[in-house]
C-alpha cells in the first residue's frame, strides 16, 4: 500500500466522506530557534518528521495524524513506510501469500458471522474482511 492509497482508504479523503479530521501541529519561528534547526533546510530537520511522528502541509504546519471526527478517542497515525516494510517483509517470507491472507479472511469472516451475524448483515461483514492484509 503506498500513502495515497492509505489516505484515500482509511483518512480524510475517502471518497469525499471526510469521517477524519487531521491533526495539525503549527510550528513558529521560537521552536525552529530552540531545536536548532534553523537553515534553508528546515523543513527535513524538524525533530517530529525526523523520528516519524508527522509530515509537512505548509511552512508552517505539521501534520501529526487524523483523528475521527464523531469520536475524537479514535486516532490514526500518519502512513509508516517503516511499518510497511516490515509488512512487505512479511508477505515475501509466506510460502504463498495469497493462500495465507485468504485462510486468514475466512476465519475472520467466520468468526465475525458467528459473533455478529444477527446486528451485521454478510455483505457488511465481506466487505470488512476483505481489508485484511
């Protein structure tokens, strides 16, 4: 999955139903000035998109995350390319990907039927498992 696909998917831009809200973190000149980081460069030596933790919108602004707009307790981080490799890792050492993630759908889906079947309709239930990967 690359970071177009995750916003679109999962964040403020699926499919114009913005149900996340982004997280934004505006820098100012003082903070630039205590972490030393001062040059034309700024921007790649920021402390927060160093370690991961956010991204660049503008000059002055960071985003840190999304959180949902209904329920703010739901947070998701910004897309992890180092998350991602490790999941690419992952896949490469199955015998057979796509043997593996469809036994594991079904046992998700099964157990799903099973817990939810009464208040979740099967399409519903489909269409969450086919997520998995």
């Amino acid at each position: 999955m690359d970071v177009i696909k995750y916003r679109k998917l999962y964040l403020c831009e699926n499919w114009n139903d913005n149900c996340f809200k982004m997280v934004e973190y505006y820098v100012d000149s003082k903070e630039i000035r205590l972490n030393e980081v001062v040059s034309n460069d700024f921007q790649r030596n920021h402390p927060k998109v160093l370690c991961g933790e956010g991204y660049w919108i503008t000059n002055e602004k960071l985003c840190l995350g999304y959180e949902m707009i209904s329920k703010p307790e739901i947070y998701r981080p910004i897309f992890s390319h180092k998350r991602q490799r490790l999941l690419d890792k992952v896949n490469l050492n199955i015998i057979n990907p796509y043997k593996f993630w469809n036994k594991l759908k079904l046992k998700y889906f099964m157990l799903l039927v099973k817990m939810y079947y009464k208040r979740i309709p099967i399409e519903c239930i489909k269409y969450i498992v086919m997520y998995i990967n």
